[in-house]
C-alpha cells in the first residue's frame, strides 16, 4: 500500500483529525506546521535534544525522527493533552518547584516524566533522572525538574500569592509559567502570520574566502524562490553591539571571513521552500589563506584593514607596582587554555516578520530588543520609528541572542516584497553562525608573602574573538577588571586582548571572558596556597576584599560578601576534607567569584513605565526581556513591595519596543538590579503620587479592589479619582565612571560574589570524572525571589560543569548536538544552595545580580578537586578523560 | 516519491526488486542524516512487518528479528548470556531512541561505535537476509566489512539476526564509556561472555568497539584467559593492543583508547561475575 497521496487521519490526544503530509515527513514538523498542534518543540531535528518528546502508545518517542506513516493508527499523545488528573499535578509540581526557566525543554520533560509517572507513581530521584536522561535542559541543572517529578504525586497547592508589602523574599511561582508548562507559549518559531514566505540562508562553507554569484536570476526563476544578496540591502550592511567597532554584514559582499557566515537569502512559499535544494547554488568561491589560532590570527594578514595584527582591542588594568612580585615569599606561574564553548541554548534562533502599515514589525527570540530595532534600522535604511521588535519567549539565550542573528535578514525580506516571511534556524545554522565563549589563552603569575597575604599578580590573556568584533572588547575590558579575583590585590598589571581570526565570532557568553580567566586565577590559588601551607580555604578566606577595600581599579567597595559566602562554606569544607579522605580518586576543590553588574563603565540605563489605568488596572511597562531567569517575576516583587500593592494586582506589558520603554539587554547580570532598581524608583514615585492626590501619609495602604483604587489608614479610607488614569516613568543608570590608561575608575556601582565547593571522584585508571556534590555559597544581597535564584544557581553550575568537563566547540566538527557535548541529567551532582543576604548600599532592596556569577566558580573548582584527587594539573579544558589521564601521568613523573 | 509500508515480508521482497528503495526502520540513522523535513526518494519501511519484530526460540538457535527495538530487547526474558546485549540496549542513546531505533538498524548502519556489534558478536551471531531470489546467512563479524560498509546487496533486507544455541551458555557483561551520562557516542565499548567451572575460566568469548572501524573479536586474548581464575586473571595488554586500531578523533585520542580498552575489558570480565 503506498500512503502518499490522500490525506490520512492521524489521532492526537485522542481526537481523529485529517493530516495532509507525505507520511516520509517528521512527525514533529507534521505536528506544528500541519496541525497547529505547536507544544510540541524542535531543538535539532536529530534525536539529540528530547525538546520533540511525544507519547507514540505511551512510549516516549521522538518526533523529529518519527515518520508521520509510523504514527498512523496508533496513539498519539502531545503536551496539549496532558490533562488527567496525575498529569495536571505535574504540571502544577513543575510551577512550584521553578522546573521551567524558559520552558522551551518543558514538554519534552513532561511527556518523559508522565511515561514514567504512569508505572512508577512515586519514582526515586534516580528513576526521575533516567527518565528525562534523553531531554536536554540548558536552564535548569535539571534539579528542580527531578524535584518536581518526584513530588509531582503530592498533588500540593500553588504557592500562595503573599499579601502587599511581603513580595521580596517569596518563592512565588513565575509569573510567566502557565503558558511554558502548558505548551502554549509563543517561541520565535511558534508565530507566523497566515502566507508568510520562508526564508533560508546560504552560509559560507569555507573558513575565509572570495565569492561571486553566477546567474542567480535564473536560478531563482526555475525554482519560483527570490534571492537576496548583499546589493539588495538598502541601508549600511555592517551591524555590531558596539557601534564604533561595527564591522560585520548582515549578508557578505564579496568575502566571507568565516564558515557559516550568511552570503545570499532564498525565500519562498512554504511548499516550494520544503522541496529546496541548495546544492547547486550559483555561486563561485576561490578560498583564501585563513587562520583559525590565535597565535595564526596574530601572523596572518589583518581580517580587517584597520586592525593590524588582528588586534581588536586590548584592555589593561593596573595598580600598584607590580614588580613588587620579586620579593614575594611564595610564587606561582601557570597558563590556562579554554576551548570555543557553545551556548546551546534548546531554541534555535527563529522568527518572523511583517509590514504594520509602514512599521516593519519583527517578532524573534532575542535578549536585546531596543540594540535589534537599531541594528535592524540601520541595516535596512529606516529610522528606527518604522522598525518594531517584538520579542517572543526566548528558548534560552545566555548571551549569544544578544547579536542580532535573523533579524535584519527576514526585515529585509519582507521590506523588499511586501510579504510576511518567518525563518528557523536549523540547530546547524545555530551552531556555525552565532556567537561563541571566547576560547582563552592565559597565563599569569600570583606570589603572597611568607603569612599567605597577596603581594601581587600579573596576567595576561589572548582571546579567540573570531572574525567580528562582536563583544570581543567587552571580554577584553572585563577580564582585566576580574581577573584578580574577589581578593586584595595591592600590586597588580593584567593585559587582555581580543584577537580576530577566521574561527566563529566570539560574542557573549555568561560572564564575558571571566569565567575563563577565573579558571586561570583560581587553580593557581590553589598552588600559592598549597606553597604557603595554608588551608586553600583559609587562604581564600585571609584574603577576601572586605568592606572599604580597593579592587584594582581604585574602587572602594561596600556590601562586599564574598568572605560571608566562605565562611559558609566553612562547616561544609570540612565534612567533605573527611568525605575526602574515605576513598582513593575523591577530591575536593573550592573557588570564588566576583562579577560587575552592568555595562563596564558605559551607561546601561533602564526605564519603568508604571500606572494606574483609568478603569484602575495597575499596568507595569517591563522591558527587560525574560529569557527564563526570571525578569518578569521579580521586577514586578520589587515593584510590588516599592508600590505597596500585591503581586496579583499587576498586569504586566512587554517587552515590545513599540509598547514599552528600554530596559536595555539582558545581560552582564543587570537586569535585577538595574530594571529592578527602575523598578523600585517607579513604585515609589506612583506610590508618592498617589499618596499625593489623595493626601495620606506614608504608612497608607493602597488597595486595589475591582475596578477601584482605596487608600486606606486605619479608620481611614478614600477612593482615588483615576481620571484618565495615574503614570509615572522613572529612570535608572548605575553610577560609573570611565577607566582611565591605567584601568582606573568605576567601571560597576554593584558587584555580587560567590563561591562553590565540589566533591568529585576520579576514575584513576580511566580519568572520567564524576562530580558528586557541589555546595554553592552566593551573595545575592537580597533575595528577590529565592526559588528563582536557586535555579539559576543550579542552571549555573551546569554550565560551569560542561566547561570544565566536556564542552569544546571545533569548528567543523562539532556543528551539532551530538558531537557537541552538553550535561545530561544524569552528569549533575547534588547541589545545595547557600544564598547570602549582603544588602548593595545601591541595589533595589540590597539586590544584586547573580546571572552570569553562578558559573564561574564552578569549573575552577572542579580542576582544583581534580588535581586534589590524583595530583593531575589539567591546563587545557575541557578535562576530558583523556587529558585528566594524561595530567595523572605528568604529574606522576614530576 | 513513494513511501510503502507493507505489512508482509514478500510484498517488501517485491519492492525491494522491483526498485531500489530506502529501507527505513526505526528512522533514529536516517532522519539525522537529513537537514530536510521529509525522507526523499522511495521508502520501505519494515516496522509494519510483524515477522520481522520480536525473539523467536527456533531449533537450535534464538532468532531477533532485525525490526526489533532496543527496549524490546530489555524487556524480553533472554539467557544470562544476552546481558551485555541487554545492558547494551539500555545504553543507546535514550529513551525515546531505544524506543525507536532497532538492532538491524545498528547493525546496517554500521558505525564503529554501534552499541549492539560487540555484545551480538560474543555471542557467534549471524545475520540472516532475504530478497526475493531467496536468503542467505552471514556471520556478523563477515556482514560487517568496515565504517559504515556491509555485504547488504541491493534487494536484500536483513531479516533477522541469529544466536546459536551453543553460544548462549554462561554469562556476560557489557560496559560502555563515555563523556557523558546519556545520549552518548561510545569513545570505547567492551562485551565479555564466560563460562567457568568453579571459579576457573574454562572459555571466554570478548569484544571492543570504537576502537577499530569494525568492533572485534580478541581470540588471542580469549585463549590466554582460558584456564585463569575469575577472579585474578591477567590481561596480556599486547595482544589487547595488537588486535585494534584505534583513532584520534574529537571524543579522545588513540593512545587512551587503546589504555582505556584493556582496563575496561577487566572491568567488563570482572562484572560477568558479580
Ligand atoms: C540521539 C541518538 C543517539 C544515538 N545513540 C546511539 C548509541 O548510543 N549507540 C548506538 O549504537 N547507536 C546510537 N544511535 C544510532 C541509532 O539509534 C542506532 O544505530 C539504531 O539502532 C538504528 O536503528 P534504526 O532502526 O533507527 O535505523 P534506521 O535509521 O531506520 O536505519 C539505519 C540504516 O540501516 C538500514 N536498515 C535498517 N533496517 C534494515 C534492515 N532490516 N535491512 C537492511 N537495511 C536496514 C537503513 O536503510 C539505514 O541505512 C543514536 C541515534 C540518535 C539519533
Ligand atoms: S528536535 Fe527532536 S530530539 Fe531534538
Ligand atoms: S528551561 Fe530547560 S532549556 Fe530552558
């Protein structure tokens, strides 16, 4: 029997409907294009990600590699039809545990997690994880999904809403969770306005290389597609996040400068577009030299005429008299060289695009929607009244959605045809053309004196920025500020430079370049410590920065936590030294981390639009785009408790630059304390307002009631007239100030702090690690929301980990999720949280940020238990098998 | 452009020679080797053929028919000496892929670091094809000829793979390693089956995978084994080391796959016997 031809009926959650589709199709694409049915999510089409995850007779299956003809006939259950009883208690486990950030992994986590809850109502921890060991979570750590898979049976109340005034400090739900637990949020594939053209982009298969187009007219025509190439581009074809430094098109002209870079865009009606080849493509590439290191970046030709040497920037700070490093009693000198790290978030980059009258509206994933409207304007010629982003939910992002990546391409597609387009990025065009952790090349030399205080440290670091300049000089200015650590540096000269060559572009990645020199900074404490016989704690411990102390920038700091978060995990430190001891292969490592929040001394401001509409619905404006770390929740505690109302009694707008005023990018861990600092000055200016207007003094409360707005004081009690409604709009930019030659300034008003304790098991005879247990310590200043800070803790540490143990991006190589390595389930250790509570003279509440900080003591911290355990320096990450059993041998011949 | 899914193994026999469709089973090779939304070209798919799924106790021998599942294979009662098949299923990939992908699939795709090759060759297994001209059988050590090569000839299906009885006797043990939990490429693999009479080995059967471009036999190593106690044997490294030839690629490089394969194949030896 042939099944092509006639539509078939396929049974979806119970209900025979018609399908039209070649039963050859995937049954993911079936799903979503065909039935609308679009829960159901796709992370890379090849059975690496789990995002996919149906119920085909109850066995949990793939749909990206299930062929609609295999469906037919048989039960077929998606997360539109979680519904039973046991279902929704799951459901409702995963809203209270915070088992979603961004959700994009949440129905293939549910579907999993339901195949196994209908055999084993009460799973062990164990049968939880090895359930969901095949559906990838890059937010999560995947501890709270495990919590909430386990308890999912209690069937247990959503967490209370807590009443005004009580806000910051609840573990309330997110606000946004719903719709990421029940399948129905929008992701940048998730939207498309009805005929809308497909686009696909035609990348360059060479790492450097000259091109010409042949006769792509023809080409087109015989195929009924358009093509669009750089000459159609009608504004200036050069976009970057830093304008002065901007230097790369949104379409090649001419040369592309790395494999994967967008050349020519093909777009046509859905039917022709899924029968494309782009074999065949006229066009004609003559490769030229190219250079991938950066030692062969430094030698090579500049990739850019004005930058010699490939030098894009370095960054530099200094203090002190650094060759005070002489008289040291004890020294260290050691190098460090991380690999590409890929963000692999589960969302491919996807969305698309449309005219509102003469307004070009885009509706994407991305962290940065006022820098995309910008970029995006400018690319294509339009003042950026007549570009409107609308950012859709963000299936992770952890930097790279930062760059603009399909935005100006689909923009100008539809400005050039008139039509509605939408474009999805296949998890290849993901990995090869978005940006990447900058591999680092460091070295450094630290020396303390004969009591173990800091004399001093120099460092210096080349780093891999790829072929643009992207945040390349962000992690060049950062690393310097870092690289010390959260300790007293008196003495101190550290160098960073970003060096171009034709790898893939280096943007940012949770941490800008920190991360990788704290690796650097941390595992040689470690041997200062050990030369300086001291406890690598107490080490740490005798040099934490304290209150008043000058980081090497001249910057007194206040509300400093990181001695809090060591002492902490003072007690833990211990048992684990015994925990140690109890077997061969068992290590134990520590290591800090500071971080800036917000742009290095560059204005980040964030704006709050917040009001009382006319039929008194309180309205808050939020801008800052909520990739799954939590923006939308605790911008609004924070303004909730500013205000005086209840969490409940918001509406939240936004973001969408056509409604909502800039909260600037989620990035550099500012959106907590700057937005929520906005946030917190909007709450207080319409609580002032409405106190105002309605004479009452401060301790008034302002209660919102069906429609009405009552202010009351004890006995006391008015209505507030609304007129056309109430609004105030404040601003917030953190206090900085420049760097100065030297590095000397303010480059952040607000650092926040941390450090991690690993236990670990090496396998001596096979170098595999196994990381135990990690106990986070981390001053969060004030915790906005504890569930949602936690997850990122969590989230954080899983990062960290597959830095340290078995990310490495190569370029050509590893161009998919199954050569390019990620945590599972089933690689992450226990984890327990400590948040210390140090308030920020300046942070909203005393909060500070903690996004990017969470990962950066993780991997130190591993390599210091990996060499605690077997003496091994690993030098090159990741400390896959191999190199840790290559480091145990170097070792053992030292 | 056709896709058929016969329920009967002649009517796949006549499509098979009346054209040169894509034979597709559990699809878990097939569609990630496809950056399109759709299989193109003509498609066979077996998993309508009853026949062709499920483990059969047939004179003489147990018969897996090549459409079976790995989570059929874990959840079928099998002597003790499928364990390291068994264990083998469990650690494809995942879930969801186990609940897809089939041994024939493994077998006829053919990579080096196919999970299911070293348990089915300490067991003699022989791979059994049909077309419409008639069948034939062939060793699994003999059908697999290289990376991503068989002896499949056009029209051919494999219809199942075959375990003699006299293979089935002891015990086995599987272990796998890899640089993460789940969803992972073996860097090396290693089957081990033994019988033995109180404590002595009286014959050991051993595979490794991943470290050559076919996993292999160690008939070397097998016949030093014999006689040793199970519990302190000597594995004699060299003839480990002579037997393969493994390569430097992104997951690890050669000189630890070949360290790595001996102390897993004591491990693996050790764990037949608990
Ligand atoms: C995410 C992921 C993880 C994986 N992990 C592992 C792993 O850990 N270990 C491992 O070994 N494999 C792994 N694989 C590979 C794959 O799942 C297995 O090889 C699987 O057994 C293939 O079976 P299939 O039925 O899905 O094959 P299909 O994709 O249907 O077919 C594979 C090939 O075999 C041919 N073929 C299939 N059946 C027959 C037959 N009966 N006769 C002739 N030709 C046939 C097909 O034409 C095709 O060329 C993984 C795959 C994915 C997507
Ligand atoms: S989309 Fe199917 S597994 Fe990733
Ligand atoms: S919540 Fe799992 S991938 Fe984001």
């Amino acid at each position: 029997m042939s099944l092509d031809a006639a539509p078939s009926i396929i049974t979806v959650n119970g209900t025979a409907l018609e399908i039209r589709a070649n039963p050859g199709r995937r049954l993911s694409d079936a799903l979503r294009e065909e039935l609308g049915l679009r829960g159901t999510k796709v992370g890379c089409d090849a059975g690496d990600c789990g995002a996919c995850t149906v119920l085909l007779d109850g066995a949990p299956v793939c749909a990206c590699l299930t062929p609609v003809g295999q469906a037919l006939g048989r039960s077929l259950q998606t997360v539109e039809g979680l519904g039973a009883a046991a279902e929704l208690s799951l459901k409702r486990a995963f809203a209270r545990f915070g088992a979603a950030q961004c959700g994009i992994c949440t129905p293939g986590m549910l579907m999993s997690a339901v195949a196994l809850l209908r055999h084993v109502a009460k799973p062990t921890r164990a049968q939880a994880e090895d359930a969901i060991g095949g559906v990838l979570c890059r937010c999560t750590g995947y501890t709270k999904i495990i919590d909430a898979i386990c308890d999912a049976w209690r069937d247990a109340e959503p967490v209370a809403m807590p009443p005004a005034g009580q806000s910051i400090g609840a573990a309330i739900e997110r606000l946004d969770g719903v719709a990421k637990i029940d399948g129905t949020e929008v992701f940048g594939a998730d939207y498309w306005p009805q005929d809308a053209l497909r686009v696909v982009v035609l990348r360059s298969p060479h790492w450097h290389a000259d091109f010409e187009f042949g006769d792509v007219a023809a080409w087109a025509e015989a195929r009924a597609v358009q093509v669009f190439t750089a000459k159609d581009i009608p504004g200036k074809n050069c976009f970057g996040v830093i304008p002065p430094l901007a230097d790369q098109p949104a379409l090649a002209e001419a040369v592309a400068r790395f494999r994967g870079e967008a050349v020519a865009l093909v777009a046509g009606d859905a039917a022709v577009m899924r029968d494309l080849d782009l074999e065949g493509f006229p066009v004609v590439w003559t490769p030229r030299a190219h250079a991938l290191s950066v030692d062969e970046g430094k030698a090579a030709a500049p990739i850019h005429a004005a930058r010699p040497g490939n030098l894009l920037i370095t960054g530099r700070v200094t203090c002190g008299d650094v060759a005070a490093l002489d008289g040291a009693a004890h020294h260290v000198t050691g190098g460090v060289e991380t690999a590409y790290v890929e963000h692999a978030y589960i969302e491919p980059e996807a969305g698309a695009a449309w005219m509102d009258g003469d307004v070009l509206v885009i509706q994407a994933c991305t962290q940065a929607p006022v820098m995309d409207r910008d970029d995006t304007a400018v690319v294509l010629g339009l003042p950026s009244a007549r570009v409107r982003i609308v950012p859709s939910a963000a299936g992770g992002g952890f930097g790279s959605k930062l760059d603009v990546s399909l935005q100006p391409l689909i923009g100008l597609v539809t400005l050039l045809t008139g039509r509605p387009c939408r474009m999805v990025y296949s998890r290849r065009d993901s990995m090869v053309s978005t940006t990447k952790r900058h591999p680092g090349q460091m070295t450094a030399t630290i020396g303390c004196d004969a009591a173990g205080k800091l004399v001093g440290m120099r460092f210096d670091g080349d780093f891999n920025t790829g072929a643009y300049a992207s945040w390349g000089p962000t992690v060049a200015n950062r690393v310097p500020v870092h690289a010390s650590g959260p300790y007293l540096m008196p003495n101190y000269l550290a160098e960073a430079r970003a060096i171009h060559t034709n790898g893939p572009v280096s943007g940012a990645f949770r941490g800008f370049g920190v991360p990788q020199a704290a690796i650097c900074q941390e595992t040689l404490f470690d041997e200062l410590a050990q030369k300086a016989g001291l406890d690598r704690l107490e080490f740490r411990l005798h040099n934490a920065l304290r209150d008043g102390d000058v980081t090497p920038t001249g910057q007194a700091l206040h509300g400093v936590g990181i001695a809090d978060c060591l002492e902490a995990l003072r007690p833990h430190w211990a048992d684990a030294q015994e925990w140690a001891a109890q077997a061969d292969g068992r290590g134990i490592g520590i290591a800090s981390c500071w971080y800036g929040c917000g742009n290095t001394s560059l204005p980040n401001p964030s704006t709050i639009r917040l009001g009382i509409t006319g039929a008194g619905q309180l309205v808050l404006h939020q801008g800052a785009t909520d990739i799954g770390q939590g923006a939308n929740t605790v911008v609004t505690q924070i303004c909730a408790d500013a205000l005086g109302a209840r969490v409940s009694d918001f509406e939240l707008i936004g973001p969408d630059t056509g409604l909502t005023p800039d909260c600037g990018k989620t990035s550099a861990s500012r959106q907590t304390y700057v937005t929520g600092k906005a946030a917190e000055l909007a709450g207080l200016a319409l609580r002032a307002e409405v106190l105002r207007r309605t004479n009452m003094g401060e301790d008034a409360a302002i209660c919102f009631e069906d429609g009405a707005v009552v202010i009351r004081r004890g006995a006391q009690s008015e209505r507030l007239d609304l007129g056309d409604g109430i609004w105030v709009e404040e601003t917030y930019d953190p206090p900085t100030t420049a760097l100065d030659e030297n590095g000397q300034g303010t480059p952040y008003a607000v650092y926040g702090y941390g450090a991690q304790l690993v236990k670990l098991e090496v396998d001596l005879a096979l170098g595999k690690v196994r990381v135990d247990h990690i106990v986070a310590a981390h001053d969060v200043g004030r915790a906005i929301n504890p569930v949602l800070a936690t997850g990122q803790i969590e989230g954080g540490i899983a990062q960290g980990l597959g830095l340290a143990l078995m990310e490495e991006y190569v370029p050509g190589r590893t161009e998919n999720l199954h050569d390019y390595l990620i945590p599972t389930s089933g690689d992450m250790p226990r984890i327990d949280s400590i948040l210390i509570e140090k308030p920020d003279p300046v942070g909203p509440f005393g909060a500070k940020g903690l996004g990017e900080h969470v990962l950066i003591p993780t991997a130190p911290a591993i390599l210091n238990a990996i060499r605690h355990a077997t003496g091994a320096r690993v030098t090159r990450l990741p400390a896959l098998p191999h190199r840790v059993l290559a480091a145990m041998k170097a070792a053992r011949h030292d | 452009m056709s896709y058929h899914r016969p329920d009967a193994l002649t009517d796949a026999l006549a499509l098979l020679a009346a054209g040169s469709p894509t034979i597709l089973a559990g699809g878990t090779d097939l569609y990630p080797a496809t950056s399109a939304q759709e299989l193109r070209g003509d498609i066979l798919d077996i998993t309508g053929i009853a026949a062709l799924r499920g483990i059969t106790d047939a004179a003489g021998e147990i018969r897996i028919g090549a459409a079976t599942r790995w989570s059929d294979l874990v959840a079928a009662d099998l002597p003790d000496a499928f364990d390291a098949l068994k264990l083998s299923a469990r650690e494809v990939g995942s879930v969801q892929i186990q609940n897809a992908g089939t041994l024939g699939g493994n077998i006829c795709n053919a990579s080096p670091a196919a999970d299911g090759v070293p348990p089915l060759l300490i067991l003699d297994a022989a791979v059994e094809l049909v077309s419409a001209a008639g069948h034939r059988r062939l060793p699994l050590a003999e059908f697999i000829t290289g990376n991503r090569a068989t002896r499949l000839k056009p029209g051919e299906i494999v219809s199942a793979v075959l375990v003699p009885k006299a293979a089935t006797a002891g015990r086995s043990h599987f272990l796998k390693l890899g640089a993460r939990k789940y969803l992972v490429i073996s860097i090396a693999m290693v089957a081990a089956r033994l019988e033995e009479d109180a404590g002595v080995i009286r014959s050991a059967a051993l595979s490794i995978g991943s470290c050559s471009a076919v996993a292999v036999r160690l008939p070397a190593v097998e016949r030093a084994l014999i006689g040793q106690s199970v519990a302190d044997f000597d594995i004699p490294a060299d003839l480990v080391g002579q037997a393969l030839s493994p390569i430097d690629d992104i997951r690890a490089d050669a000189h630890y796959r070949a360290e790595a394969a001996v102390e897993l194949l004591t491990r693996t030896i050790k764990g037949v016997v608990p």
